[in-house]
C-alpha cells in the first residue's frame, strides 16, 4: 500500500512531467543556436554542440584566456602580468566564434530570452569556484535607451537564472551606466577602454549592500575586459572586497585584430 505522504510528494513531480509532456507536444523542443529538434529543451543539436567551442583548462588564472599549451596551475597570460585587471578573476563558458557568437546574438538581438535557464546552467558549471566564493551577482547593467529599445538586459536575465540556482543574491540595479557608450565591436583595446572610462557608476543606495562582500558580475561577452573592467572598479571603489567576472562567452582578441 503506498504511503499518502509518498504519494502527495509524487504527484507534483508526475503534473510536472505531464506539462512538460503536454508542452513538448505543442512546441517541440529546439536547438538554442539553430531552432533545428532536439530532444530536450535547453540543448545543442548534435551540430551545433560539434561547433560550438566549450573554454576549458589550461587557462589563465586571472582572466581566464585558454592557453594552447599546457601550464602550470596559476599561471598568468602575458597580457594579465603586464597589466593587472581590476578583476580578480574572469571566466567564459565558451569561445565567441561561430556557434557561440550565434547563440549571442539571437540571445540579445533576437529577443531568445526563453536561452537564459540554459545559459545559467552553463556560467553554473563554467563558474562553480568563483560562484562558491561570491557574497553577489551583479550584472552588467545596459543604459537606459538600449534597455526601452531591447525591453531586457541579457545580462540581468542570467544574473536570475542563476540566482536560483545557486541562492545567490542578485543586486540587478546596483550599477548604473552614466551615458550611452557606443557599441565596442569595431574599437580596438585602447579604443574600449577610453570608450567606457567613468561611464558606470554604484547607485547610491547599494553602496550599503555591497560593503565587504565578494561580487561575481555577469555579462554576455568579454573581450579586451574594458567593460569588466569599468564596472569593477566601480564595484570595489563602493566597498566591495573584491570582483570576480563570469560572461557567458569570450572572443579571442588576436583572431579578431582587437589588440
């Protein structure tokens, strides 16, 4: 005879299966990058996973720059020793570069908002050390006429995701960006960094939250980490004890003639 206790905690789990039956059904479930079937929703094709370019060790202790080479554990890139980022740490989940610069752009551009439950997943996986330290998320924050004409922050919808995952606190207007910066895709490094110099700012009323905590900030792509950058100084001038970067892509600086 089943247990009625048993049997009340199954029934949730058993509607949940009927309505992602019932739902599969309806909208079958398709590839994040190409919309071509799957068999779960949240997943790669086999294609697309075949092309998309997961970031994993030898990497840069500080920035997260995959090495080609083996490397000893905490070795830094040549870029890192000769200028320090603000950030203590950066991580991507994967490379900027055909599937992975398509599943951003249709991210952000092409209003893929339903991509972020498993993208959170991945900057989950990408970030356990940086997430088991942090005290906060704080996104990377859009200005104010970039967010009316895109009616979301890509970056504030991971920050969420992620949350609950990992019962973190998300702080999503802590920084404030003071003026529409133009778009960095065509700038070099030099170009990026005086492009968002003082352009962010901590509202004042989070200044309080973020004293002496560990922050882990989240955005879509890191390059040169001029925007990383920018915001964590930002961050730490406000009080917080250090910055960690978690993006859920990075581009290769040297491919794209950023450097």
């Amino acid at each position: 005879m089943v247990d009625r206790a048993e049997s009340g905690r199954g029934e949730p789990r058993l509607a949940g299966r009927a309505r992602r039956l019932l739902l599969d059904a309806f909208l079958p479930p398709l590839c994040l990058a190409c919309a071509g079937p799957v068999q779960q929703s949240g997943q790669l094709c086999a294609s697309c996973w075949n092309g998309a370019r997961f970031i994993a060790p030898p990497l840069c202790a500080c920035c997260g720059a995959p090495f080609e080479l083996a490397m000893p554990e905490g070795t830094l890139c040549g870029a890192c020793l000769a200028e320090p980022p603000p950030f203590a740490r950066a991580r991507a989940a994967l490379s900027y570069e055909g599937v992975g610069r398509d599943l951003v752009l249709g991210f952000k551009m092409a209003d893929r908002t339903y991509c972020a439950p498993a993208f959170a997943e991945w900057l989950a996986r990408t970030g356990a050390a940086l997430l088991a330290e942090a005290d906060l998320l704080v996104p990377v924050p859009l200005h104010r006429w970039r967010l009316l004409a895109r009616r979301f922050n890509q970056a504030a919808l991971m920050a969420h995701e992620l949350s609950r995952r990992t019962g973190l606190q998300v702080l999503p207007d802590a920084l404030v960006r003071l003026r529409s910066t133009p778009s960095q895709a065509s700038l070099r490094a030099a170009e990026r960094a005086a492009n968002v110099r003082g352009a962010f700012a901590v509202r004042r009323g989070a200044k309080s939250k973020l004293e002496g905590r560990r922050v882990v900030l989240i955005d879509d792509v890191l390059t040169t980490g001029a925007t990383a950058g920018a915001c964590a100084r930002a961050l730490l001038k406000a009080g917080a004890s250090s910055v960690d970067v978690l993006t859920l892509a990075r581009r290769d600086r040297k491919s794209d003639g950023i450097i």
